[in-house]
C-alpha cells in the first residue's frame, strides 16, 4: 500500500487559495478516481473537487471553513493493491518498523526528492518542494535484528525526447499530460510517426510514483494537520457586545479588491437617462402569453438585454477593453454579457458567452441558467471570465438608480433602476406610466462622451419603442 496527498488545486485563473465549504468523505471512507471529495470557495465560486485517483480516505488535512493556499495537501489517501499491480508495501517496512523499535532514539531524517504525482488542471507541481521521512534501517542496524536493510526505492529513468523539439500528441492527449503534470518531452513516444498517445502519458505517469511505506507518511500528515488546526480556529468570526469582526475572505474579498482596481485604474463616467418604458412591459406580458414561448422565463431584464444588444450592433467601438501592457484598445467581436448576480456568498458576475448570437428564445434560457446556477452558488470560475459589458438590475432592490463601478477588464456597466408607476406626459397629456432610470458607467479611455451618449440613447430607444428590436436589427 502506498499513501497519496492530494493538494488544494488552482481551479480558476491564477487562484491562490480556497476554502473549504463541506467535506464529502471522512478517513476510512473508500473513494474512486472522479469522486467530488470536498467543496470548496474559491475567490470566483464555489466549486465541487473531484480527486484524481482510487483509494481509502486516510486522513483530512484541514478542518471545514478553512481557507487553504493552492498547492497545500487537504486530504490523503491510502492507495494500491497487490492484485491491481499498483505500488505495495513490502517486507521493507515491517524491517524499518522493527528496527526502530530496537533504537533508543527517533531515527534521524534526510531529504527525499517529492515524487510527481497526477494532478488536475492547474493543480501544479512544485519542483523545488521536498518531503522528509524516516530513514531505512542500516547495515548495521539490520543485522542486529537478523535481517537484510531494504533497498532505497529507485524511480526509472524515462528517456526524453530530443532537446529543441516539440513533442507530438493529439490536443486531448496534451490535456492528459497537463492533467497529470507530464512533461511530454520527458514521454517515450510509441505512435506512428513519433506521436506521443494516451497509453504513453499513462506510461510515464506511472513510472514516476515512487512508493512510500504507510508509516512513513502518516506520522506526518498527522502532524500537519495538528499544525493547522489553530487556522481554523483563526477564521470564525469575532462577536463581542459592542461589535463583531468577520473574516474577508472568498468572493467578498476579490470582490473588494476588483472594485478597488477597477475605481483607480478606469476613469469611470457615468450618464443618466429617465424613460418610458410602458410598452415594454406590455410586450413582456404578450410575451408570456406567446405560446411559442411557453415554458421559458420572460421578464423586463431579458427585454433590458436584447436591449443593449442591438445598441452594442448599431455603436460596437463600446465592445471593447484596454491593454495596458501593449497599449491596445482590443475591439471586441463578440458579445459575453455580464448579468451582476447577488448571491449568500457576495456579489458574482457570470456572464452569456456569445450572447450576440442568440435568439430570444435562447437569451431567455441562458438568464434562467445563470441565475439558478448563481443562486445555487455552482457557479465556475470559467462562467466569470472574459465578459465584455455587465448589466446591473438594482431595481429589483426597489432602488432608482446609482453609479456602478465597471467589471475589471470589460469597457461598461448598465445600471437599471425600479420601474414605477409615475406621472408622465405622453401625447401632450400627463398620464401614469411605466418610468424608469439607467445609468451607464464607462471607461473613458476607450469610450469618449459622444460614444457613450449615443450607446445609453440607443438602449433607450429601443426599451420606449421595441418595434426596433426588429426594425434595428
């Protein structure tokens, strides 16, 4: 039997570390290769952890509620058997065992270089990190007790590929091989033509476990996780009478610092426009009643979308970003919209890929999505990536109006405010209508005042008259 850590992995972009939400497993418990053990929160969401391997729960590193750093062991767990080839503790330990028995004293430790283990994607191996553990019974010691000292476990050499070149393997092949953490320069290729294949990668990540006696590791996994304890004893909030102190942490906190590097590095501008957007809700309640339509969420924030959809059509220049490094404005063919979601863990932003490209119908189903998904609090690091212009809707707060604060990385914000019934004249008469207030924040380096107006004119237009969902695009 062989004892195999499995490390906080880095499930976004450049995560650095997590917390644990629930564990799914407790030691003893038997766990197969795919199995969510733990969720956790990262700074983006929270996201369930499958582990990358076959085994027995041997040991859970930290405590539920603790935030760790990317690259620390959470959990470990007991792997192998002899009838499935895998590595397997020999007659060595039971001889380590009994020679350790026999000193006076803890026997002494060295360095062993870590053996690369599978990992997931950005899950990372550190090549410069080491582990220590008891060392083997001498000679000598050995033959006091009668016995033969083991011989040091050795890793086979794995012949690399020439310098220079780059190795060839199919993209999912390449995946594998990231996946597991495999250099495929270091694989021996055995497709045709010099291709490295899936039994290859296999090949080289096997050969690279070396196996470890079980009592070698779990004196200290044991240890570690006794040193860690404090840490989450650390993070429960502090009450006192007069006040109380909450950890800033998850969502809450890279939310905190987005917003601080957003507001100091973007010239923000805001405008403000007040409509009529009767007609409107009356096409969203046509709609509901559409039976075309049947089954799917209709609602003023969908209507608000395709909105500011044929804006972006008619002013795409606002589609844009800013690259700092090159000095670049990077206009924007496509259009992932952003929908600004309030969840029990903070505030999130998950966005429609390819927005643009879809009908009502599929607009429709991609809102539904995104807010069940939000509100259940399964949303992905890879949903909040990459959006291109966030729609904020604080009137379901029953607020007016406010200045919001742009998405890192994307050109504009639109607020939308509560639609109230109020006076307003139309056709020359005060009559009550459906009013309400947008505001859009913008980048000023990349959108100038005319832009800006033009585009926040647009959205309006179109949500006074919607004919021109149709006619405008």
């Amino acid at each position: 039997m062989t004892i195999r850590e499995f490390k906080m992995p880095d499930v976004g972009e450049g995560l650095t570390e997590a917390e644990i939400l629930k564990w799914y497993v407790q030691p003893g418990d038997t766990v197969t290769d795919g199995q969510v053990v733990c969720e956790v929160e990262t700074a983006k969401a929270a996201v369930e952890l499958p582990i990358p391997f076959d085994g027995v729960v041997h040991a859970l590193l930290f405590e539920e509620g603790t935030t760790v750093d990317v690259g620390q062991v959470i959990i470990s767990v007991q792997t192998g058997d002899a009838g499935a080839g895998a590595p397997v503790q020999t007659a060595a330990a039971p001889v380590a065992e009994a020679a350790a028995a026999a000193a006076p004293a803890a026997p002494a430790e060295e360095p062993v270089a870590e053996a690369r283990q599978p990992v997931l994607v950005g899950y990372g191996v550190s090549t410069a990190s080491t582990k220590r553990r008891p060392r083997k019974a001498t000679a000598a010691t050995a033959a006091q007790n009668g016995t033969a000292a083991p011989a040091a476990p050795v890793l086979p050499a794995v012949p690399a590929q020439p310098t220079g070149e780059r190795p060839l393997a199919k993209p999912p092949v390449r995946k594998l091989a990231k996946d597991l953490g495999i250099d495929l320069a270091s694989v021996v290729p055995t497709g045709d033509g010099g291709v490295v294949t899936r039994e290859d990668v296999h090949a080289a990540a096997a050969a690279a476990i070396a196996p470890q006696a079980v009592p070698a590791v779990a004196a200290p996994v044991a240890a570690q996780a006794q040193a860690q304890a404090p840490v989450a004893e650390a993070a429960v909030t502090e009450t006192s009478a007069r006040e109380t102190r909450i950890p800033v942490k998850g969502v809450r906190k890279v939310t905190a610092q987005a917003m601080v590097g957003s507001a100091f590095t973007a010239p923000h501008v805001t405008e403000f426009i007040t409509l009529d957007v009767t007609r409107t809700m009356k096409l969203v309640q046509e709609l509901k009643d559409d039976p075309d339509l049947a089954g799917l969420r209709i609602n003023p924030l969908l209507l608000i979308a395709k909105a500011v959809l044929v804006a972006i059509r008619r002013n795409p220049d606002v589609n844009a970003s800013w690259d700092e490094a090159a000095q670049e404005i990077v206009l924007k063919h496509y259009v992932n919209l952003g929908i600004a979601a309030a969840t029990p863990r903070g505030l999130i932003v998950p966005n429609i890929k390819d927005a643009h490209a879809k009908t009502l119908g599929e607009l429709s189903e991609s809102l539904s999505s995104l807010v069940a998904t939000a509100r259940d609090g399964k949303t992905s690091p890879a949903d909040m990536q990459n959006g291109t212009i966030t729609i904020t809707n604080v009137g379901v707060f029953g607020v007016d109006t406010g200045t919001p604060i742009l998405n890192p990385g994307e050109s504009a914000i639109l607020a939308v405010g509560a639609i109230k019934l109020q006076p307003w004249v139309h056709k020359g008469k005060v009559k009550p209508r459906q009013v309400t207030t947008l505001a859009l924040s913008f980048d000023h380096r990349l959108i100038d005042g005319e832009l800006g107006s033009k585009f926040l004119a647009d959205i309006a237009a179109v949500l006074e008259h919607p004919r021109r969902l149709i006619t405008w695009s």
